[in-house]
C-alpha cells in the first residue's frame, strides 16, 4: 500500500495512533495492550519513513509499526518488567540491538508491551500496570491474553501492529500466541542476542518473534537472528537463518507443500488436554497430514520430571534477578500478589536443588534430541 501510494506511513501511523487512544478510553476497563507509548515519537519515525519512500530510498520494512514486551530496552521509554519500581534504579541509556536492527530496517516502534509482572504467569495478570484485555472478548471469548508477553500477542491480535517482540522462557511467546489466536516463535538458544534488557531468567529465556501469519514471523525472525551479541550456545555464531521452502513458494500446485516432512506426536501428552483443545489438534493434525506431512508415533519419557525441573530453574533464576528488590521490604510490598507469593516460595529453594533441576534438564535434552532424531518436528496443543 505505500509504494502504490494508496497510503503513506504518516496516514497509517495517524491511524494506529487513534487506535491506541480508542482502546486506552474502552469502558469498563481499558486494552492496556501498552504500557508505554508516544505519539510525537510515533509521528517522528513516520514521516522519515514517508520521507524515504518519497525519495526511492525505502528499507525492507519501513512504516511497518511494532511494540516490544516491557523487558526490552527501548528509547525513548523506561524498562520496568512489567513492575511498579524497576524503572527507578535502573536507567536505560540505549535501545537493545534488536530494537536498533529493526528500526533500521524502518520498522516504527510503537512503544513497550504490557506484560505479566518479572515473567512469573502464564496469564497476563498485572494489577500494577493493568491486565490486557483479549482481543477475541467482543466475540463472546472472556479469557486472559496469556502470557507473559501478554501485550505484544494481544497488540497483533488487535490489528495494532503485525509483528511483535516478545520473550520466552517457559511458553511465554507460546502460550499468550495460542491464547490470542496468532503465530508465536521461541527461537533456539543463542540464536537471537539477549543483550539490552533485563535478563530474569537468562538460561531459558529468549526474545522471539510474535506476527499476524507464519510468514510474518519467519520475517521478523530473520531480522532478529544473528544480531550482535547472538551466539549459540557453544560459543560460535549461528549459521544464517533459512526459510524453508513453504514459507518463500506457497502452495502453487503439484506435490503438498509439506511432503516430506515428518512431524512426531507422543500421544499421552498431546492428549493431556480438556476435550475441545485435543479435538481442535488432531484436526490441525489431519490438516498437515492432508498437506504432506506423515506423523509419526514418537515417545518422550520423564515429562514430569522435566516441569518440575524447568520450574525450579526459572523460579529461582527469576529470584535471583530480583533479590535486591525482594530484600527491600518496601519494593517486595509492590510485587503483585500471585508474583510475592511465588517468589516467597522460591526463597526456600537451595543450591542443591537448583543443580538436581540442572541434572534433570540435562536427562531431558538427551531425550527430547532422541525424539527429533526421527522427526523434524513435535506437535502438542500449547496450553
């Protein structure tokens, strides 16, 4: 639409812009889809960008608006975590690099996104920041986003922007994706930079991509891959991100875009579900199978001892991010009530524990590498 003229990233941005003012004034309640936004700085990056298409100089993706989750460093606003108090002690002097790479593809940042406060949910309740409200609710759906990159996946659900920045250490890009009804990648470890932001749960967690269409997040994928500071987790940098070949031709004709590929399904556990979400995947099943895909029967043994074990993991990596602020008795008081309580639990955790989860996880990526060694893929519903 901008290089036909049929609008300009100035139009566009005009329009997001009374979007976000609209949802901020809903009744009851407001979206609280954003905690931190600017028109004046909306409005800057929209006319450069309206500038470099009047000139021929456009870049891959100018005018194409998105936010990033709250835990991304990202000027001109503070970083918070979704927290009251955050922002406070620490200061953010530079956009991370994943902020900079896309802007210099002339992406338009609309701001930074709500989301579950440190991480600690899967909802997306915060009564500090408010809780963003589902997109899909004007339909008859009274759920939660999901979380805890609960703004960023409500945001493209919304149609506020396409592509989002999210981060993901225990299903949170996965699961606010599936609850909002869009597309949602966690990237392999070390493959997309972690630096510039605030590192809570730093083994498990990544930033990845959240968008409208897998196409879109296969984009947004390959522009956040191999940034600076991206290494794989043996210390050399990741090979160049390739999109396999569905993704750049389509469906035209002939052979299912799919033949070939094998997809691996471990029956108890993707039938762990309540009866709607187990038919709604074997449907999504018959549906690859119908495009090429064979699935395979595979087996993942100690499921449990592998949640057990990220739990702790994460937990008590969220903790140790956060124990200046639980020390202090008056920010511990700011935590959400659900988060306080967690954290309280946590503390009682001990080292030991923490190297019997390490053990543990380490059991569990032989396992789940066995599983992949037969398939190119596990499918499982998401929550």
């Amino acid at each position: 639409a901008y290089r036909s003229g049929a609008t300009t990233p100035v139009e566009a941005m005009s329009r997001v812009v009374d979007f976000i003012r609209a949802s901020e004034a809903r009744s009851p309640c407001p979206c609280a889809w954003l905690v931190a936004w600017d028109a004046d700085d909306i409005a800057r990056q929209a006319v450069e960008s309206a500038a470099r298409y009047a000139d021929g100089r456009a870049r891959p993706l100018d005018g194409v608006p998105f936010c990033v989750k709250d835990v991304m460093d990202a000027l001109p606003y503070a970083t918070t975590a979704g927290t009251s108090f955050l922002a406070a002690s620490r200061p953010v002097a530079a956009s991370s690099p994943l902020v900079a790479a896309l802007q210099g593809l002339g992406a338009v940042l609309l701001g930074k996104a709500n989301m579950h406060e440190i991480g600690l949910g899967v909802t997306g309740l915060n009564v500090r920041t408010g809780t963003p409200v589902n997109p899909w609710v004007g339909r008859g759906v009274h759920a939660y986003t999901g979380g805890s990159s609960s703004g960023s996946a409500a945001a493209v659900a919304a149609g506020l922007c396409p592509i989002a920045v999210g981060t993901d250490g225990g299903g949170s890009i996965r699961i606010p994706a599936a609850f909002c009804g869009v597309v949602g990648l966690k990237p392999t470890a070390g493959r997309v930079s972690g630096a510039g932001g605030v590192e809570i749960d730093c083994t498990v967690a990544t930033y990845g991509p959240i968008g409208s269409t897998v196409a879109d997040v296969a984009t947004l994928y390959a522009a956040m891959a191999n940034q600076d500071g991206a290494r794989a987790v043996w210390g050399e940098k990741p090979p160049p991100p390739a999109l396999p070949a569905p993704l750049r031709g389509g469906c035209g004709g002939g052979e299912p875009a799919l033949t070939g590929l094998r997809v691996g399904v471990f029956w108890p556990w993707f039938d762990d579900c309540d009866g709607d979400v187990r038919a709604a995947c074997r449907r999504a099943l018959a549906a690859l199978e119908a495009a090429g895909v064979e699935v395979v029967e595979v087996a993942v043994p100690e499921l449990e001892h592998v949640r057990v074990a990220h739990t702790v993991t994460i937990a008590s990596e969220m903790l140790n991010c956060m124990q200046p602020y639980w020390d202090n008795p008056e920010t511990r008081a700011q935590f959400n009530g659900d988060v306080r309580l967690a954290l309280g639990i946590v503390r009682h955790w001990t080292s030991a524990d923490y190297i019997a989860a390490q053990r543990i996880r380490a059991r569990g990526t032989a396992h789940m590498r066995h599983a992949l060694s037969a398939v190119h893929a596990l499918a499982t519903p998401t929550a």
